[in-house]
C-alpha cells in the first residue's frame, strides 16, 4: 500500500525552500513517479483560460491541450473534484493521449481564492489500479500542492 502520509512530507520537505512554481512541479512529477509504483504517467496540468496546458510531468509525450470538460483531467475541472476511473475506455469522452493508460486518478488543485488552477493526473497502464484509498491518499497532498500556487 502506498504511504501517501510520508510522500506528502517528502513533497513538503522537497519545495518548501523554493519559490518557483515550474522547478516545484517538476520535482513533485519526479518524486511521485519514483513513490508510485505501476504507473506510465504523473505530472500536472495548468489552467489558461478555457483549457488545460500541458505542464510539468514524468513519462511518454502527451497531449499539450484539454479543453476544460473534457476528457478525464478536464472534467476535475469542471466538477471541481477528484476522479478515480477504474477504466479509462468507459469514461465518456476519455481523450487518449497514450494508449498504454488504462485507469486514472486526477486531483484538481486551487489557488488561494478557490479558483481550481490546475489539476495532477496519474496514470497507469493497469485497469483498477486506482482505488478508494489512493483517492483518499492523493487528497493528502492537496494542501501542500495549493501552497506551491499561493
């Protein structure tokens, strides 16, 4: 099982003497790509007007822009919530930026108004790889995401 209580420290421990929003993200990609296991792609999506841009992460080339509804990473947007999707292909509108992902889990992320700001898709190759917990676990790193955008 995944001790999201201590990434979420090694992730506080890793940006809290740096003030740069892109070199923070990138070592968070970093860092849960070496934390998680059975996973193709981690990284983070920032919001620009009406879509998501492509931004910090850890795996294959992947899709540059999500229109804000959209797709798995577009709909946590949108609905302001976590989604845990236990098969990608029966996610209506699930936009296929690698073949390979199978499940995800998107976690949006907000800036100090509320506003969600940006979102941190994980995915992995594995159908149900995602579960309850992992959702519950991820939401442990919301905090101390939403200070990296403050």
């Amino acid at each position: 099982m995944t001790n999201y209580s201590l990434i979420s420290k090694e992730i506080e421990a890793l940006t809290s003497d740096v003030n740069n929003l892109i070199a923070n993200l990138s070592n968070v990609s970093a860092l849960l790509n070496m934390e998680l296991t059975d996973i193709n792609w981690v990284g983070f999506y920032l919001v620009k007007g009406d879509i998501l841009i492509l931004g910090p992460f850890q795996g294959k080339p992947a899709c540059v822009t999500i229109p804000i509804g959209q797709g798995v990473c577009g709909t946590a947007v949108s609905t302001d919530s976590i989604q845990l999707v236990k098969n990608v292909h029966e996610f209506a509108g699930h936009i296929a930026c690698d073949s390979a992902s199978n499940s995800e889990l998107v976690l949006p992320i907000h800036d100090t108004s509320g506003k969600v700001v940006a979102v941190l898709d994980i995915d992995s190759p594995s159908l149900g790889r995602f579960c309850e917990a992992d959702k519950e676990g991820i939401a442990l790193l919301t905090p101390i995401l939403e200070k990296l955008f403050a």
